[in-house]
C-alpha cells in the first residue's frame, strides 16, 4: 500500500533566495527541437477527460482536503476578452456551504486538477490569476492575497517500493529498486518522489515571497522568492524550464547494480548516495555507467526570470498538477471563498538525455468519498 507523504510538507521549512544579478533577463524561445505535446485553454467549457482528473484527497495537516465540487470551469475576463477559464475553489474557516471534504467538514477544503500524461524535461506555460482585484461577498479582506490558502502549480509523481515492514539495511536482490539510504518511515521501504513547485503562494499568509521547491525521493531544498509585483489579482504568464541529463559515474562496475524496469539501479553501499540520489542508471558500456540526473529547473514571470534550482531537481517524469489547498503551514483562512483561475496551459518536451519514463506511471489515488468518509 502506498504511504503518501503531505506533497509539500517541508515547504514550511523554506529559506530566502535573492534573485542574481547576472541572470538573463528574458524568457528565451524553445529549442527547435521541443515537441508542444499538451495544450489547454478550457475553450470547450468542459474538463477533458483524456488530459485531466480531479482529486477528491487529503494530505497534511490542517486541512481537510481538495475535492471535485471545488473545481470549474467559468468565463472570466482574460486581459480584456471574455474566456472560459478553469476555477479552482478554496473554502475558508468560515465556509457554511453545502460542499465537504474529510470527515464531512467544510473548512479548509479546496480543489486541484491533474493531467493524465506525465511531462518530464521541457517547458510549462500557464496563464493564471491568484485572487481577484476587486473585493467581493465573502471573500478574503484582501482580494488579492487569500491568505491561509496555498494557491500552486506544481508536477508531481510518487511511487511506494516496499521490501519489509521492519527496517532493511541493505539492498535486496529480487527488488533492484529498494535502496537501504532512503528508508521511509522506519520501515524497510521508499519512496521515489518527483516534484517541482513553480509556485506555490501564500506560506504563512504571506503573498509577497513564493515557494520554488525542488523534490528528489528522500531530498528536497524549499526556496522563496519575491512575487509581489504580481499579486494585483490578474493574469500573468508563468513558465518553467526544467532540464535533465546524464552524469557518468566512474567508479560504478557491472557487478554494483540490477536491472528493473528498463533501468539499471544501485546495489552497492560504497557509492555514495549523494552522487545518485536514488536515480536509476544508463548502461554506456561495459563497467560503464551514467546518472540519470535533473540538471536544473528556472522560471519565468511574464517573461522575466524569476527563480532557479540547482538541487535535487527530479529526473522522473510526473504529473501537471493546478489548485489551491488549505494547509496548516498557511494560516487562518478567515473567509469563506477564494481562488485560482487558470486560463490556459501549454507544455512542451525536450526529451533530455537525463529523463526517466516509466518508472512512476499510477495516478493519484482518491482517499475520501463524496460524503467525506476517509477510503483506507
């Protein structure tokens, strides 16, 4: 069974980052060889099916989840045109509706939406709007800025490798992908985790600084960032550049690791974690391995650069996931309703010699009934 960790729990823990002076100031265009393989403007008024699924789950604490009736799609004015958008609702503390979430409560209940492909190196542009400009009937005393929820953007893949229910300190023939240095939960299990985060709005109630966190199975580095030009409760155009590759490894033999799932892995304690991290391996030759490896991730703000990553950026392909939550970590949420509004989304592959496909395929799985009864 897997054992899902809060997808952002150790975003609490994030440090300060300035943005470097010597950074190129302009989004730059795709490589000519990026494919755009995923387009989305909700033109149809409805949710395709065969690009997305809406989550009706909790994780973290504080909150009591995101579910399908936070999740529309609505016109809106879109820089002066009238476009269908989707809307992804946050129920605050004072909420009294009709719509639940866990255990049948109806604070702290928000929406999210996941696409079914998995993107891996490339690019994601998507056009949102945190809030709104305008005050209205319940919502936050700021429009703009509807503190105690976390507005987000962020790709995410999770997959649970389980070997013993008790501790296993060392690697295990018959499951190449068990790796003793990323136990989880004291048990002899681990979790391969992909997530980049580009942005999520609103730690601690504060709109002015975003999260740009990177997630690499057992490691993670929580950034922030100034954002505050653009909590004005309009749209605005956010990009994200997230390459990989490959870093051959020397000292890695034939004899050091195991085959599974199209990929080779390590079985040999002597080569230290922090040169893999848990990637799988590319077979070069004989006695010849390399890495596969994120390189690193950066992020445009209507086309200017805004943040970067150069630690423990993923390599595994994942899931584009957009909403908003409501987590402890964000604060008192002292409003009834508010949002994020996405007007259209498009991505594009780089296919990175350092992408890993295949290894996380599932989707997320649902762990609440439309009732809010918890499904074990």
């Amino acid at each position: 069974m897997r054992r899902l960790l809060p997808v952002l729990v150790f975003s609490c823990c994030a440090a300060t980052w300035s943005l470097a002076a010597d950074l190129p100031e302009s989004v730059p265009a795709p490589p000519k060889e990026a494919r755009l393989v995923f387009t989305e403007d909700w033109s149809s008024g409805q949710i395709d099916p065969q690009k997305w699924y809406v989550l009706r789950k909790k994780w973290g604490g504080g909150n009591h989840g995101v579910v399908p009736e936070n999740v529309s799609v609505a016109p809106d004015d879109v820089h002066g045109e009238t476009k269908n958008v989707l809307v992804c609702t946050g129920h605050g503390d004072q909420y009294d509706g009709d719509v639940v979430g866990m255990w049948g409560r109806k604070d702290r209940v928000g929406g999210v939406i996941v696409s079914k492909p998995f993107f891996a190196s490339g690019r994601i542009e998507i056009v949102a709007k945190v809030g709104e400009a305008k005050p209205y009937d319940g919502g936050p005393e700021n429009p703009r800025e509807p503190s105690g929820a976390i507005p987000a953007m962020w790709t995410y893949g999770y997959r649970w490798v389980h070997v013993s229910d008790k501790p296993v300190e060392q690697f295990v023939a018959d499951k190449p992908m068990y790796n003793p240095h990323m136990k989880a939960y004291g048990l002899g299990a681990n979790e391969y985790w992909s997530e980049l985060d580009f942005p999520e709005f609103g730690k601690g109630g504060d709109f002015s600084k975003a999260m740009y966190n990177t997630f690499c199975q057992s490691r993670h580095e929580p950034l922030l960032w100034d954002v505050s030009h653009v909590i004005d409760g309009d749209y605005h155009t956010y990009v994200t550049e997230w390459r990989t590759k490959l870093k051959e490894l020397p000292s890695v033999t034939d004899a050091m690791v195991a085959e599974q799932d199209g990929y080779y892995w390590i079985q040999e304690k002597s080569i230290p974690f922090d040169d893999y991290l848990g990637n799988p391996l590319k077979r070069l030759g004989p006695d010849r391995y390399a890495v596969y490896t994120g390189d690193y991730a950066v992020h445009y703000l209507d086309g200017k650069k805004i943040a970067e990553n150069h630690r423990f950026v993923p390599a595994m392909a994942a899931q584009l996931n957009l909403g908003i939550w409501l987590p402890d970590w964000a604060g008192p949420a002292p409003w009834k309703t508010a949002s994020i509004k996405f007007a259209s989304v498009k991505v594009w592959q780089y296919d990175d010699p350092g992408d890993v496909r295949g290894v996380i395929v599932d989707d997320l799985k649902n762990n609440m009934d439309e009732q809010g009864r918890e499904i074990k």
